[in-house]
C-alpha cells in the first residue's frame, strides 16, 4: 500500500484527476476495452502482417488518434541492438520522421513498464496495481503520453511485453494507463527456433556459475509449456497468438533470419515498415538512412557454457573424493543476471567475460547438431499465420561439448581450470 499511497502524490503532481488508490485497483473489466482501438492503415496490403489464424479478428474500427507502435521482442531476437538505437538516435527520429520514442533508456520501458504489469509483480491477477515500482510505471506512462501529445509517431520497445507473464491483463492494465486517445500495434520478431532456444540459453547461463546443459533448459523452456486456447504449446506461436488476441489485424510479423539474409535490420524494419510505412524509393531512402548497428549482446561460444558446467562437475567429484577432509565448501552458485552488473566480485566461475573458459572451450571435443527438423510444424506454422517473408537456410548447427569423447588429456585441462577450493 505504501508504494500505491506513493503513486497517488505522483498522480496529483501531474494533475491526474484520479486517485491512485482507485487507478491501481480499477480491475480489468472496467478497464478493458480503453484504448484498444486499431491503428489505420492495416489494411492497405503493404504490411507482411495478415489477419490471423481463424476464430476471425473482431471488426477493425478505425482509429483517428497518433500511433503507438509497440516492439515486444522476444529477447534474443535483435531486442538491444534496436532499443539502443531508438534511445541513441532519438533526437534524429524526431527531427527527420516525427517520430517519438517513448522512453529514455534502452532497459527502462523493460524494468520501469513491462516487468511491474507482469502477474508476479502484480499485487492481484485481475488488477493493475503492482507490488512495486508503481511510481516508475507511473512516469513511464507519463512518458508516452507526453510524446503522444507530441507526435502521431511513437515507439516503445521491451522484449518483455513478449513473456509468459505479461498475460492478457496486463495488456489490458497497459492499455487503459496509456488511454483510449492511441492507436495501438504491435511489432514482433520470430528467430530460428533452434537458434533462439541456443541464444536463450545461452544468455541466461553465461553468468550462471550452475549452469544447465542445452538439452536440459530445452526441455525446461520448450518441453514443459502447457497448449494455449489455440492448441499451440510452441512459445513463440503462443506468443503470436496472445498478440493477435490483443491486437488483432494490427500486429506486424518480421524474421529476424531474413532480415539477416537480406541485409536489413530489424531498426530499419522497424522504422521504415512497421512505423513509417513506407514503399517504393521513400523506403529505400529511410532503410539507407537507418545506420545498422552491430549486436551488442554478444553470446559466448556454447561451448564454453558446458565448460562453466563441466568444471562444476569436476569439482563435486573432486570434493566427494576428498571426502570432506579439506576445508572446501561446495561450489558456490550464483546468478549474475541483474540489471547492469556484469561485474564478478567473488571469483565464481562463470562463461561470461572469462578468456580462460573460452580458451578451454575451443579445445574440447564438440558435437554439432541440426536440430531445425524439429521445430518445423512450429514454424511453418507460424509463418502460414503472418505471412511474413521465411527465409531461405535453416539454423547453423548448435555445437556443445561432446564428454564422451573427451580424453583423459581433456580431463586435466579441464581440471587445470577448475578452482582448487572454494572456502
Ligand atoms: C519493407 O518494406 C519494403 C517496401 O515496401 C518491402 O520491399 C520489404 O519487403 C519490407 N520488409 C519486410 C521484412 O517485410
Ligand atoms: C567419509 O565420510 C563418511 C561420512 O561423512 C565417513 O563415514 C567416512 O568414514 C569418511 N571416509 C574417510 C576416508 O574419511
């Protein structure tokens, strides 16, 4: 209550004529409904997006107010690389194209908006208050709005709008704090599923000291999701379909693998397609204007994610030989993954940022595998429901540490590396 009690200062700070209390609590079906009405302009056959799958989208009423067009990730398909050029090149949006971009950092609308309306940092399934933050999404919405009021262009991005938890209330929540005046659409990428799940996987476990072998977080990531209402149990489908729900015939599907083979990126997309709209020699302009920046969020090599768990291994065994006569603790585990720490105070061993590992990790014997047979129902799926272009190639193989063909040579290198004892 403290934080909502917070939140309603803010509010009459901004001249918001209602009470937090009463804002946080309205529950969805009050709320529901307020601003979604479509954006314009969908229909003119110059989108990838296609109506989706049946049960048909409710009519499509036009919308008369600015445009706010939502990239909603997932992460790990080109989601940082945008967002800091959206916050980099703010200014030359606004000036060049009238475009607005409604938040300051390349995290903020990810930390201060998406995460507080996700269900777990809600304080009830069916309402928008949430357990914190409540000030930050309050000046986050301000944010948007005040650009809003600006300019009939504007852009936010977080690959968190795309998780499991920001259910359709949260959407609902989103919705009627930003108000009925916007046009909402939304922007999502789809990525190889086999590579996706090795970036995923990746990405949370290169500052895991415990990390899970590739097989195992694919069963976990993929394997254990129940169907949605549409039957699809595939994240990236149940993702497309939440969307559709939410905002159907206005949501714009790309590839991130064609966009790759076609030597576009997703800020261009982004920008030129999804935002601006454009055809013809004015797309071309805009697309040869937008610089391509390179990916920022590099992964580590795979590999060296197995030899974090490898050394792991070694050091239990190692420590059970022991028996407990030496001093040694068991091998610490910790997670990295805050915002902004990439820092390593106590010396865990991790993947990331660790020239050693990677070292180590060119050395062992690797298997390589091709893993797109697998998920090509899912994708062909998914591309028959946007009518996005599909690219040509598959995935690259995902290539791991093969331990059955590791020598006893491999062994002691491996046990170079590991740490003598952790006290
Ligand atoms: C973006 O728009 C241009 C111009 O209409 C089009 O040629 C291109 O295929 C579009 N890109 C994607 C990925 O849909
Ligand atoms: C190893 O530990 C177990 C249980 O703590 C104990 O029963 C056993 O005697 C120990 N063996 C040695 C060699 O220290």
């Amino acid at each position: 209550m403290a934080s909502c009690r917070h939140a309603g200062l803010l509010l009459g700070a901004l001249a918001v004529a209602i009470s937090a209390a009463g804002f946080w609590k309205a529950s969805v079906s009050e709320a529901s409904g307020l601003g979604s009405s479509p954006s314009e302009g969908m229909a003119d056959g110059s989108f990838s997006a296609l109506p989706p799958a049946p049960p048909p989208a409710p009519v499509v009423q036009s919308c008369h107010g600015p445009r706010l067009i939502l990239h909603v990730g997932p992460g790990k398909t080109g989601t940082s690389a945008l967002q800091d050029f959206l916050v980099q090149k703010a200014t030359w949006l606004e000036e060049e194209w009238g475009i607005g971009v409604g938040f300051r950092q390349s995290k903020a609308a990810a930390y201060d908006l998406a995460i507080p309306l996700c269900e777990e940092n809600r304080v009830e399934k069916d309402k928008c208050e949430p357990k914190q933050d409540a000030e930050k999404v309050t000046e986050s919405v301000q944010y948007i709005k005040s650009k809003l009021q600006k300019r009939s262009l504007v852009v936010v991005s977080s690959e968190e709008f795309a998780r499991p938890t920001f259910t359709s209330t949260s959407w609902q929540c989103f919705k009627s704090l930003v108000g009925s005046g916007a046009c909402f659409s939304v922007v999502v990428v789809h990525r190889n599923a086999a590579a996706w799940m090795a970036s995923v996987w990746a990405e949370t476990s290169k500052l895991h000291s415990a990390p899970r072998s590739f097989e195992s977080f694919t069963a976990l990531f993929a394997g254990q999701r129940g169907a949605d209402l549409q039957g699809d149990s595939d994240p990236q489908l149940q993702i497309l379909n939440k969307l559709n729900e939410e905002f159907p015939g206005r949501v714009d599907a790309v590839s991130y693998d064609y966009l790759e083979e076609v030597d576009s990126s997703l800020s261009a997309f982004f920008i030129c397609n999804a935002t601006l709209r454009l055809t013809g020699e004015p797309w071309h302009r805009c697309k040869e204007s937008v610089p391509s920046l390179k990916t920022v969020n590099k992964s580590p090599l795979h590999a060296a994610i197995d030899v974090v768990r490898l050394a792991r291994i070694y050091y239990t065994a190692r420590r059970a030989v022991l028996n407990g006569t030496g001093p040694c603790q068991p091998w610490p585990v910790v997670d990295l993954r805050k915002r902004g720490i990439h820092s390593n105070p106590s010396g865990v061993l991790i993947a990331y940022n660790n020239p050693a590992v990677a070292e180590l990790a060119k050395q062992l014997p690797q298997k390589c595998e091709t893993l797109d047979g697998l998920f090509e129902s899912e994708t062909q799926t998914w591309f028959a429901r946007t009518g996005a272009q599909r690219p040509r190639s598959g995935s690259k193989p995902v290539c791991t540490v093969d331990i059955t063909a590791m020598t006893p040579e491999h062994w002691q290198l491996l046990g170079g590396l590991v740490p003598k004892c952790y006290q």
